[in-house]
C-alpha cells in the first residue's frame, strides 16, 4: 500500500492555487492555512465558535495566512452561495456527520460547488495500531462503514472519479498530546475520557513505535474519495 502525507495525497488531486476551496470540519485550520499558502481563498468551517477557537489560536500563534477565513457552518448547512465555491474538502471529518444528514452533506456539496468543482473526501479506515489506540473513547467502526456507504452512492449532480487506499503515519510527541488531539475533535469525548483514560496511554505505548526524535507515530489506513460535479 502507498505511503503518503494529507498534502500529498490532496495534491495529485487538488491545484488549489487561485480557487476558492472549502475546509469542512476545520479543526485546528492547519489545513485551511496551508490552501491559502497555496493561493487559494480558503474558507474553514467548523460547527462553532468554540469549535474554531483551535484555529483562531493557532492564527493568533502563528500569524494569520492572507487568504485564509472561518465561518461557523455544519455539512449539511453550508454558510455558502449556491456555486460558489471551487472544491470542497472533508479531510478526517465526514464520518463525524450524524448519520441522518450524511447524504444531506453531499447534496449541500452539490449546491455550493460550481460546475466541474471537486469534492475530495480523505478519511481513516477502521483498522491499523491508530484506530486500536483511540477505540476506548469511541469505536468508530460502524460509523466509519456508513460514512463510506454513503459515500458509494453520491447524489447528482455528483460523480465519483477517483477512491484511493494509502497509509499515512500519524504523530505525537506523547501520550498527553495524544489525547488532548482525540478530545479536541469531538468535545462530547470529554465526559467518557476519565473512565477510558488509562487504557487509552496503555494502548498508545503498545501500539505505537517511537521515533527517532521521541515522537510516538502510528500507521493509519486512509480512503481519498474524490467527485466531480457535472454541468
């Protein structure tokens, strides 16, 4: 199986540069950033203002990026004009739509993407020493299966043109970041974590494999699902 980061794995399928590309599900915006570096306006989204405080921060640490916004939003309610958008990307996000709304989400990809946009869904596959390592919280494995099925059977104007497998490494430079990163994308995780905590760092020196820099990295099976929207 490939080996390949998000970037490279957004890059065989994404030009960014000049286009307006949406970041749905956000979290931190470290990828919201990295379209606006690329030329894009880049517009992330997260359910919340809470939930964008993460980006808001990292902006605020970083500096902001010329061409990079935020706007509170959910998939399947858009903050967005009808075509107005370039492509739309669900990096690690889409399973975490409710299951009711999933195909909502795809169709409110239709409306907001102009004719010939890309939606480019990147997300992790319920298997692999990542996956083991943060199923105490919360096992996403049927999630993960609805996600996907609903996937399969886009809604046109959408066409599917691309399903890739390939392995990325995930990192952390320990276990408490480790779980600060698994609590941040989902806050309701929160009140589950002092009953599964213990087994979550066990896990985590179990599964994962240090790095040269003292860093724990973890392989992670990943699907990039790629769509087009017809004329």
């Amino acid at each position: 199986m490939r080996r390949m980061t998000l970037k490279e794995a957004l890059v065989e399928v994404l030009d960014p540069k000049g286009r307006t590309v949406v970041d749905v599900g956000c979290g931190d915006g470290s990828l919201t950033r990295h379209f606006a570096g690329e030329g894009a306006q880049a517009i992330g989204i997260e359910i919340s203002e809470d939930q964008l405080a993460r980006a808001r921060k990292a902006d605020a640490v970083l500096g902001p990026v010329p061409g990079a916004s935020y706007r509170v939003g959910r998939g399947e309610a858009l903050p967005l004009d009808d075509a107005s958008v370039d492509a739309l990307v669900f990096s690690n996000s889409f399973h975490h739509l409710p299951l009711p709304v999933m195909s909502d989400a795809l169709a409110e990809a239709a409306r907001v993407l102009k004719p010939h946009g890309t939606l480019v869904v990147v997300e992790p596959i319920a298997d692999g020493p990542y996956f083991e390592a943060v199923r105490p919280i919360e096992d996403e494995t049927e999630v993960r299966a609805a996600a996907y099925d609903t996937l399969k059977h886009p809604p046109l104007p959408l066409e599917q043109t691309d399903e890739t497998v390939y392995t990325t490494v995930v990192r952390h430079a320990d276990a408490d970041r480790f779980i600060t990163h698994v609590v941040a994308v989902d806050p309701t995780r929160r009140d589950r974590l002092p009953a599964v905590e213990a087994e979550m760092r066990r896990r985590f020196a179990a599964t994962g494999r240090t790095e040269p820099d003292g860093a724990t990295a973890f392989d992670q099976p990943m699907r990039r699902m790629v769509f087009r929207r017809l004329p």
